[in-house]
C-alpha cells in the first residue's frame, strides 16, 4: 500500500503501523517526481493538479526538486499557494474577459477527464477551436485534454475533430501562435478578435447572412479590411460610422468553421469597451459585466456529472431595492426582444427598462438555469443607453440572474 497516508488512501500500512501525509509525500511523492524530472529528459512543463489539503511547505519542495532537475521547465498553477510559475484556472472555464498575466484554460474533448464508456459528447470541431481561439483572444493558453480509450488509443470522433480543427489552425497560424489580446477586453456579438501590431483580425463565430458585418467601438484609423481565405486576401468595402464600421461581406462564410476579416490600422487597435448591441444578432450581456446595486455577484462553479465543470457569474441576494445596470451603445434603433437567464423557486416578476420604456412581466422559474422571454423593449435613436434589471416579485433568496440577451425583432 505505497499510497497509504495520501489522499484518499488507508491510514495505515499492512502492518499496522499508522501512516502519515507526510510519509506519503517522502515515500511515495517525492521519489516519482525525483524520477520524472530526471529519467525523461528534458521536460518543458510539470503539471500538478494539487494541492488539495496539503501544506505550502509539501508544496515548496515539489516546486524546488522541478526546478533543480529542470531548470528550464514551467510548473503549473495547480501545484498551489501560489508557488507556479503561471496561473490555470478552472477546470473546461474560458473567461469572459481579458485576464492579464500568464495562464491557461484546461478543456476536454468531451466531459471526463478520461476514458468514460458512456460519454459521446464530444466537443465538435468549430467548438474546440472557438475555445481555442477565445483563450487566445483573452489572453491566455488552451491546454486541450484527450481522453484516451480503452486501449490507450485515441478514438475515431475526438481524432477527426482535432484534425478537423488542426487544418484551421495550420491555415492561420498567425491567429493563433502571434496573437494578442482583443482590444475590447471581450467577446462581441459575432465572434472574437486577436491583435498581432497593427493588424486586427476579426474572428467571425455567427456568420451574418444579410452582408453585413458590425464592428463596435473601434478608435482607430482604418487603412484596409480584407476577408482571408487561407493565404488569399480580398479587399472588402466598408462604411465608418459614429460609433462603429459597417463591412460589406459575403452571403455565405469563406470557412465552415471560423471566418477571418483583417483590419490594417494606422496604429494597435483601441476600442470601447462597452457592449454595443447588434442589429442583426443576439447580444448577451453577461452578469460580470454588469453595475450591481444592493445585491451581490459572485461566481459559481458546480459539476453536471463527474469532471463535468460549469462557471456562471451571478447576481443573488435580490431585495426591493437592488438594480442590476449595464450600459450599452445600441447601433440601430428598433424593438429588440428581451430573454433574462436566471434560476429560483416558483413564479418571478422582473423588470427590464431603458430610459424610453418598461418591460415588465411575470415568468416561473426552475432549478436550472434557463432563458425566459419578457417581451420587446424599443430604443428610439442609436447611441449610449443604461439597461436595467429588477426583482418586483417572487422568492427573492432564491433568485440568481446570470444575464439578460437582446434580438433584433425584424419586420
């Protein structure tokens, strides 16, 4: 019982002497990372996912032995107490906002970290390369899990996906191995975008049918926008407005996956951060992002089944008086419909209003989180508005709204 004193192992070795963490950890620990760090020469990365319960001084001595024995090797952000030497976050979570520093996101093809007999939800192509491209785009490295079979062989359905998904990325390498964060610090409506210098290159997720494309906020002088296909590039007519690029594009996408539109600026791209809502599109406006008065927001984080990690933000500890603000530029007047995300117990009323109108209505409720439509609210002009969300009835202790989304209601 070499596992004995661990986590999760008996207490006691076989004869019946008591065992220790820190017997484990000299006995057991130790010796395989003394091993791995000097048997399999020379490592690039030493990843942990610790510490678990375990003290900062078990935890400095791993960090130690790495990086005596391999000077040149990273050691991960799950080694703990803050000894790696960049930060991972949780697990299958891609933020929804810039983070500075180093770190990294960790996926799965599917939902278990390894073999599972019974898990077929393999993660498409286009969705492991947006979570790849998103990473990016945010700033930070995607480490991407296999699951190995049953044989120690990677399975037909994740293996076609990679390669689908690796084809993508061998095209455009540049988006990928030199990009740098978005300048809107988020994703828009469409998709993402990755800087590289004065080159933007927007990554088109949702692929408008209409021939037209949106571009929010940007601050820059615009020397040319191109759609890329590959290595070829097609000049692409475009409008500047106040407050955001019109592009003139193809009906259909140039790629099943994910598009590119380059932008060439007079200098690296700046942008509003404040969310504009599309014309054509859904736009979500998610809790993180929001003005929280006289309630909470927080985070949580809960498995669906074994490995199967979900991240929300939150906003709970709903009264009378809270209100839940963002602000927004909305590009085109119109009615837009009105779906709030939210989970409780039994029938809510919530308010939406804007300066011009409320929308308020009754919905019920489930212990899951869901979207419920409340009805269409109108914007008069394009421009800067404040978008506000409260809680008029229902189980206030209960109630926890993760954001509201906005459609263009077309005529």
């Amino acid at each position: 019982m070499d596992n004995a004193g661990g986590n999760g192992g008996p207490d006691k070795y076989e004869n019946g002497q008591p065992a220790s963490f820190d017997d484990y950890f000299n006995k057991r620990c130790l010796p395989d990372i003394q091993q791995i760090t000097t048997e399999y020469g020379d490592l690039a990365l030493v990843w942990f996912d610790t510490p678990g319960g375990i003290e900062k001084k078990y935890v400095d001595k791993l960090v130690e032995v790495v990086h005596h024995n391999q000077p040149k090797a990273l050691v991960s952000g799950r080694v703990g107490h803050g000894q790696g030497d960049y930060s991972t976050l949780g697990d299958m979570e891609v933020p929804k906002k810039n983070v500075d520093g180093l770190w990294e996101s960790v996926d799965v093809t599917n939902d278990s970290w390894g073999y599972a007999w019974y898990d077929n939800n393999w993660k498409t192509p286009k969705q492991i390369l947006i979570n790849t491209l998103s990473t990016v785009a945010r700033g930070g490295n995607y480490m991407l899990n296999i699951g190995l079979g049953p044989r120690g062989e990677i399975l037909p359905q994740p293996r076609e996906a990679l390669f689908s998904s690796g084809r993508w990325i061998k095209a455009y390498p540049q988006i990928i191995y030199q990009g740098g964060r978005s300048p809107w610090g988020h994703a828009v409506f469409w998709g993402d975008a990755i800087t590289r210098g004065n080159t933007l290159s927007l990554l088109v997720y949702n692929w408008p049918s209409t021939g037209k494309l949106f571009v929010p906020g940007l601050d820059n002088k615009i020397n040319s926008v191109k759609l890329l296909k590959g290595k070829m590039a097609n000049s692409l007519r475009y409008t500047v407005h106040s407050g955001f690029i019109e592009i003139d594009i193809p009906v259909a996408a140039p790629e099943k996956l994910v598009s590119v539109i380059e932008l060439d600026l007079d200098s690296p791209a700046k942008a509003s951060a404040i969310f504009s809502v599309d014309p054509q599109q859904q736009t979500t406006l998610d809790a993180l992002f929001a003005e929280v008065r006289g309630a909470e927001k927080t985070d949580e984080h809960w498995m669906e089944k074994f490995g199967e990690w979900k991240h929300v933000d939150r906003i709970k500890g709903w009264s009378a008086d809270s209100k839940v603000i963002w602000k927004v530029n909305v590009i085109k007047p119109g009615y837009y419909q009105v779906y709030l995300n939210y989970t409780g117990e039994g029938r809510y009323v919530w308010k939406t209003e804007n300066t011009e109108q409320i929308v308020q209505n009754q919905q019920n409720s489930s212990n899951v989180y869901q979207w419920y439509p409340f009805g269409w609210i109108h914007f008069s002009k394009p421009g800067d508005y404040e978008i506000t969300v409260s809680l008029i009835e229902g189980n206030a202790g209960k109630a926890s709204l993760t954001g509201i989304k906005l459609e263009p209601v077309c005529f």
